[in-house]
C-alpha cells in the first residue's frame, strides 16, 4: 500500500453549495418544462464536472493536470 497523496477527485464534494444549485436548477428546468431530463442531466453533468474541476485545482494549485500531484512530486 503506498502512503503517497491521492489525487483530488473528479468531481465536487456533495456539500458543495454550486452542486446543489445545478441539481436545483436541473430539477427545475425539467419541472417547468425548460429541458427533458436527458438534458437536464447532461447539463448538471457537464456543470457537475466542471466545478469538480474548478475545486480540484483549488485543492493542488501546482499539479500539472487536474487531479495531478503537485510538479517535482515523487510518488512513494
């Protein structure tokens, strides 16, 4: 088992308050009938994504890539 740091994951943490709004707003737009819910999920999907992203690069501010360990990093 190695005891290197994990990458972040893809995807928020599911107290984010941005997640929420695009599940909200997913909910929503299908209700009102604004979207199908294949579209609905593919937008919060896509957004869902996104944000993940966006808090990931929060989290490790030198990786190379999202989700990457920080550069000049070795693992184990």
């Amino acid at each position: 088992m190695s005891d290197s740091p994990m990458p972040s994951l893809p995807f928020p943490a599911p107290d984010n308050a941005v997640l929420g709004t695009i599940v909200n707003s997913a909910i929503a737009s299908v209700r009102n009938g604004e979207a199908s819910v294949q579209e609905a999920i593919l937008h919060a999907a896509v957004q869902g994504w996104y944000e993940g992203h966006v808090q990931g690069e929060d989290e490790c501010p030198g990786c190379d890539f999202r989700g990457g360990l920080p550069k000049n990093t070795k693992r184990g």
